[in-house]
C-alpha cells in the first residue's frame, strides 16, 4: 500500500485505537495531576499555613537565589524574623487568638 491511499480500517481496529486513545488521555492526565500534587506539596513545605510566609529554609533558599541574581547597584533591605515560643500563646489561648496576633 503506498502513502497515497487510503487506509481501510477494520472494525477492531478502530475499538482498540479508540481504546488505546482513551488509555493515553487518562495517562496525560494522571501525569498532569501528579505534577500539580508535587508543585502543591513543594509549596505547602516551604510555607507557613498560618500566615502564608516563607519557613526559615525557603526563606534562606529565596534570599541566596535574589543575591546570585542581583546587580552591583541594588540595595536589599532583608527582614528575618523568628517568635519563639510562639506555641506558647496557642496553648495556652487556643489557636484561634493565635491566629489572630499580628
């Protein structure tokens, strides 16, 4: 048969096509969730659920990849900060006014 003509497709041929088709979508998908649980995963390591900022380790991964990029001429101004204890109000008042303390 030669490229010019046209392929007759027999009847199981086209199930399992078909079959093997929806197999790959799902494969695709699978792969794409996968992906987006990993990226999700990444993010809830490195940050902290209550207040959505960096934990110490990103926060030191951030300002060394910031600095690598950064220009002779750029001033930084880097805040760190780290409340001790801090588990202390929420045992103690609960969670809830924890949650709340600016």
């Amino acid at each position: 048969m030669s490229l010019d003509e046209e392929r007759q497709w027999q009847p199981g041929e086209l199930e399992i096509f078909q079959e093997l088709t929806r197999m790959m979508a799902i494969f695709v998908s699978l792969r794409y969730r996968v992906t987006e649980s990993r990226e999700q995963i990444s993010s809830i390591q490195k940050k902290d659920p209550l207040t959505g900022l960096y934990n110490q380790e990103a926060f030191r991964e951030a300002v060394v990849e910031i600095l690598a990029h950064s220009k002779p001429d750029e001033v930084y101004a880097i805040e760190y900060m780290d409340i001790n204890n801090f588990g202390y109000i929420n045992e103690n008042y609960g969670y809830k006014v924890g949650g709340q303390c600016p």
